[in-house]
C-alpha cells in the first residue's frame, strides 16, 4: 500500500471471506472470494456455489461453514450476514466502518487513492495529426482518450511520456514546397490570416492546388520531383521551408489542444520526421537477424501469425522497391526507439481501430526482433469511428470531413443555449466561459463514455443535455454540491463514525469508497467509460440523498456529517472530471 491510500471497502470484504474460507474449508485455501455489491444487502459473496463443486457438498453448507468463520474473525468491517438462495452471503457492513472509511478519504489529498501504476515508465502515442493538414472529427478520439489515459495513469504513479506522432515528413511536403516557391503571393502563416482560419487550412487548399498543378503541367511536376529529391537530400533552403511549414502546422494544433484542454505540449512531438535518421538502422537490424527479407525487389517482413484472404501470409512493407520507407518502417522505429531509449514498461498507441493489423504486426515483428520482451506491454488502444445522424461516418453536408474547430464552435454553441435556458442569473461573461467549459466538456465525455471499440453517433443536443449521462449533468451535479457547501460554509469537518446511516447516505458511500478501485482498473483495461459511468452513478446516489436527507436543516451532528458526505462528493466528481480532463465550474 502507498502513502495516503484507503483500502476500499470491497477489498476489506474479500480479505475478510477470503480468510473465512481459508479457516473453514483449508483444502480450498486461497479461493475466490466473489464479492460483489448487492440488492438485499452492503455486499454478497456468491463464492459457496463454486466452491461446493470441488468441496462436493451443498452449497448451503460451504455458506453455512464461510458465514461462522466469518463471524469469528476480528476486526472486519461486516456486522451481519446471513445467507440466501442457494448460498450467497449477504453481508451488511458497521456504520462504524463506512463513516471512517468517510473521515480516512476526506482526510487524503488523494482521496485514498492508491497509485498502483508507481513508477511504470508508459509512453503514450495519441493525436497524431498531419502537418499541413486541417485536424478534423478523426484526430478527436486519439487526442481525447489519449489525454484521459495520460491523466489516469499518471495519477496512478505512472511516470508518463506523452508522443505526439505528427505526421510531419513525406513526398506531399516537397510538392507542397514547390508550389509555395511558386506562388510568394499565398498566404499560410497565422500572422498574416484572417480570423477563422488557420494556418493548415490554408496550406490544407494549397496543397490541394498542387495536387491539381502536378495533375496538369508536366513541367511542374518536374519541379515537384527535384523538389521531393531535395527535400531527402537535406538541402538546406528546402529543409528550411518545411521546417516553417511544420511550426505553423503545429501553431493551428496548439489552438485546438489549448481549446480541448490536453496536455500535449511542443516537447512532446517527435513526428515521422524524428525517425528519419534511425530507418535505414532499424532496417539494417531487421535484415541481419533474417526478419526482413527481400521480395519482388522490395524488403519487406511476412508474418508468421497473419495470414491474408488469399491465404498467403501479411506483410509489413520496411523498404519500398523504390528504396523508400513508408508508415510502417517508422512504426518499426518507434517501438523500437521507445523500448531503448525511452525505456518504458508500458507503450500505449491510441490510435483506431482500423490499424489493428498495422499494430499487430508491429508488434509481432518487434518481439521477433528481441525489441518487445515479455516484461514490456505494448498495446494497440482502438477506438471505433464517430458518425453522424445518418449512421455514417460524420461528414458536413457537402460531404467535406469536420473540421474540429468547426464541430467546438457548434458544441459551445449548443450548450451555451441549454444553460441560458436552465439557469437565468448568470452575466454575459459567465455565461460564456461556463458555455465554453460546458461544450467541450460535452463533447469530451460523450466520447469518453461510449466504450471505446464502439462507434458512437455525434449527437451535440444529446451531448449539452442536463438529464442523463452526459457530461453536463455531471458538471451540473457537481456545482449544486459546491452551492449546497458555499452555504454550510465549507470548513474541515469531523465525522463523527456513531451515528447511524439512512440508506440513502448507505448508497452514496459506497459509490464513493469505489472511486479509486475504478481509477485503477481504468488504468489496467484502458477504458475511460468505466470512469464516465462511476460518475455518473454517483451523481445519482448524491441526488438521491439529497432529496431523502436534508443536509441544512439537520440537527447539528447529523448535519456535520451529511456536510462531510458533500464535501466527499464534490471533491470525487472533481477528480473524477479532472481525470477525463472535464473543467468542474462552481456555479453554473
Ligand atoms: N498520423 C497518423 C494518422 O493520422 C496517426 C499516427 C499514429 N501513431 C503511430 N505511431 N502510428 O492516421
């Protein structure tokens, strides 16, 4: 156990069944204790069913041995148990228990919180856009699961390295390049632009029109060639010009990821570009331990795992017939360069899902490469596709892709029209900063709170809706609980663990105590929906017990302690929001 860390009430549980089966059944030693939440009572234990089988008795009868060892054991948190059915164990927790499970949370700076992630060096590799290239509706998934899972696992104790994989190097820039030389007269760079676009989407269009020039005027697809050539060559006028289209690229990124509130920063890009240097290496390797080998004059790597539908076996192309390296190669590259030089445990490429064969054989060929070891996991973190309301891939009406900026503006907009409609105090420039907070955060939790294999349909009324799972309801429940405490006058108050718990306060208690329990399993099964719908039971069980126990109004001890409940609350779904990268408003 780490500093400050609270074990949950459902761990206390299985230890304590664990250690009763131990002493009443030893010949089953170390079993399972099955624990789970329950309808009749605290918890149950549905382990006597199974263990029956190998013990080869009732069921009833293991129930009936596990319950009197249970009730000799000392210090457990369960005041009764009684036993059902065919033999669950029902089990009610002291009231003693649950309030100094309250005091030991609302004492930590961390909630209780455990960090079992503790110094797991875990590169993430998510957003990934493409240089001169408008972000659109598809970057969102990578950037915003990515940035939960960096925030998840780094309050895990992790010690995180995020990798922005721009896709920042190709033959497409040495076109490009030529026709900027071509025409001195556009304009690209964000100083000189007018407000609404941004420096990719203008180079986005004058790419297009070199695309079209190169299509048209053979004498300027010569040019483009040399240009491709020179660009390769590292020649330095060349470099210099993509070198400027790179940083206005990422200046337009920043404005988005500054608008989405994730934490990538310019340190933590290292494009394709990056590998470069490293491909013919990598390459090299690959063909020295015989993993790489030619074919039809290019080098390529078959996979012993995959086979295609035409029943030969699935290739990773490591080096073009051309003599030209390409996506895959500089995949090689990375995992190779983030096992050696970063050193991570762990490497985590957000990316969707439509590349789960690309990652799978990545990895095949690294850890035939004596790269990926068996103490390292690399995973391959898919996420299905965001569609619009037709079911199909989301596209504007003239069927152009989304542009991201575009799509926050209609979110923000949205929501800003939904709270103007809930709340009427507010001034103008409340109402904007909260409509801004509330619309990404929209956005961002309709996303986190879908399973992330799904697809899921960008529906924005649905989103900035305040009944529901959504993200505004969770950012509206939390600031209810801030007014509730502005007006006890939020102090350090102490629980005082005798009184008795109506059920509702029951409820929200052990919502609560499962918190970190379901922080670290986000962090084990990297799925962000498991938080999303935490919180949102959460919500429900605090809304329950406000309306079955008056918090104000109480006789003063039960009162301090029904404030103690608020404070936990608040401060959970903060964190809980804060995780998801979700803004928490006081009012709204
Ligand atoms: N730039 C790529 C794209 O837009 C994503 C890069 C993902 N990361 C990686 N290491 N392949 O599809």
């Amino acid at each position: 156990m780490t500093e400050h860390e609270v074990r949950s009430l459902i761990c206390q549980v299985e230890g304590a069944v664990r250690a009763a089966i131990d002493l009443a059944l030893p010949e089953l030693a170390g079993a399972d204790p099955v624990v789970r939440r329950s309808e009749h009572a605290d918890f149950q234990s549905n382990a006597a069913l199974a263990l029956a089988k190998r013990a080869r008795t009732r069921p009833a009868e293991v129930a009936g041995a596990v319950s009197e060892a249970l009730r000799a054991g000392t210090g457990t948190p369960v005041a009764e148990i009684t036993v059902s059915g065919p033999g669950f164990l029902n089990l009610t927790l002291t009231d003693v228990a649950l309030w100094r499970q309250v005091a030991a949370r609302l004492a930590s700076p961390r909630l209780g919180v455990g960090s079992p992630e503790q110094g797991r060096r875990t590169v993430v590799d998510y957003s990934g856009p493409n240089v001169a290239k408008e972000m659109h509706v598809g970057h969102l998934r990578t950037t915003i699961i990515g940035d939960c899972l960096v925030r998840v696992l780094g309050f895990l104790g992790a010690e995180v390295i995020r990798q922005n994989h721009l896709g920042d190097w190709g033959t497409q820039f040495g076109m490009l390049i030529q026709y900027l030389d071509d025409h001195p007269e556009a304009t690209w760079h964000h100083d000189e632009l007018t407000e609404g676009t941004s420096p990719v989407s203008a180079l986005d269009s004058l790419y297009r029109a070199a695309r079209a020039a190169f299509d048209a005027d053979p004498a300027f697809a010569e040019r483009a060639r040399a240009r491709v050539v020179a660009l390769q060559a590292g020649d330095e006028e060349t470099v210099t010009r993509w070198k400027e289209i790179v940083a206005e690229s990422e200046f337009a990124f920043r404005e988005i990821y500054h608008r989405l509130g994730v934490l990538l920063e310019p340190g933590d890009s290292d494009g394709e570009s990056f590998y470069n240097f490293l491909l013919p290496d990598v390459v090299d390797e690959l063909t020295t331990a015989g993993i790489a080998v030619e074919s039809d004059g290019a080098l390529v790597v078959f996979s012993d795992e995959v086979v295609g539908p035409d029943g030969n076996p699935v290739t990773l192309m490591v080096r073009k017939k051309d003599g030209g390296y390409g996506y895959d190669t500089t995949d090689l590259a990375t995992i190779r360069y983030r096992v050696r030089d970063l050193k991570a445990d762990r490497i985590l490429y957000v990316v969707d899902s439509r590349q789960a064969l690309h990652f799978r054989l990545i990895f095949e060929a690294a850890r035939r490469a004596g790269w990926l070891t068996d103490g390292i996991d690399a995973a391959h973190v898919a996420f299905g596709a965001v569609l619009g309301p037709d079911g199909r891939p989301f596209k504007t009406r003239s069927g152009d892709t989304v542009k991201l900026m575009e799509l926050l503006d209609g979110a923000v907009d949205r929501a800003r029209a939904a709270i103007a409609d809930k709340v009427h105090e507010l001034t103008d420039e409340e109402l904007t900063r909260i409509a801004e907070q509330a619309g990404i955060g929209a956005v961002k939790y309709a996303d986190l709170s879908t399973s992330r294999i799904k697809d899921y349909v960008f529906d924005v009324e649905r989103m900035v809706s305040f009944n529901g799972n959504t993200g505004v309801y969770l950012q509206y429940a939390h600031t209810r609980i801030c007014s509730i405490l502005r007006k006890a006058g939020d102090r350090i108050v102490e629980v005082d663990p005798m009184l008795p718990l109506h059920p509702a306060e029951r409820a929200l208690v052990l919502a609560m105590d499962a918190f970190g329990d379901t922080v670290a399993e986000v962090g084990r099964v990297l799925e962000p929906h498991r938080l999303c719908g935490h919180l949102y039971e959460l919500a429900k069980a605090f809304t329950d017990f406000y309306e079955a126990c008056p918090v104000l109004s109480a006789a003063e001890r039960v009162r301090t302690n029904r404030i103690a409940l608020c404070q936990l609350s608040a401060r959970t779904l903060r964190q809980g929001l804060s995780l998801l990268g979700i803004a928490a408003p006081e009012r709204m």
